[in-house]
C-alpha cells in the first residue's frame, strides 16, 4: 500500500482509487535446475507479471498527471511541470515494457 505524507508528516491513505498492495508472490522459483519443468510456467508468469506492472505504471502515470494538473490550477506550476517531466519518463519505461511483454508473448508462439 502507498502512504503518502501531509506536511506535518503524518500518513494520508493513497486517494483515487483502491488501496493495494506492491507485494508480487510467485509459486516457484525458476533459477533452481527447474529449467525444463516451469520454463511454460516461467513464461506464462512474467506474462502476467509484465501485464499487470505496464498497467500498474500507466495507473500511477495517469495519477501523477492529475496531480500537476491539480498543482498548476493551485499556482504551483514549476512542480507541476517537474511531475510532467517525470510522467513522460515513466512513458518512456512503460513503451520498453510493452516491448519487453511483446517479445515474451512472441517467444511464448514460437514454442
């Protein structure tokens, strides 16, 4: 879960949408002489590992870009601009992630 903190340090719930977690459980651990047993399992789970992290990233990027919205409309429009600078940097890691998921989800066809 996120906390934020407000300006006198105290913790404020992450605001926007549903409160979750970060924590990523994985069945098996595929770096132990598994190779031929979950290699199909492996696959499947960064499949659904990348997926669900290149939305999770879209998410926050849509989050912070409200928030330099917010801050421009409040007079803050050098943070704000700082926000979209860091928006469009997370853009640019969610376009290699949806590359990296799409050369998985080819090797998957492939085999």
């Amino acid at each position: 879960m996120h906390l934020l903190h407000d300006e006198n340090g105290n913790p404020v719930p992450h605001g926007g949408h549903h409160e979750h977690s970060h924590e990523h459980s994985h069945s098996h651990d595929c770096g132990n002489g598994c190779h031929e047993h979950c290699e199909g399992e492996c696959k499947d789970e960064n499949v659904a590992l990348l997926t669900y992290m290149l939305q999770h990233n879209e998410h926050h990027a849509a989050e912070l870009d409200e928030m330099a919205d917010k801050l421009e409309k409040a007079g803050l429009a050098d943070a704000a601009k700082q926000i979209r600078e860091g928006v469009s940097d997370f853009q640019k890691g969610n376009m290699r992630l949806s590359l990296a998921l799409t050369l998985v989800k080819e090797q998957l066809k492939e085999a």
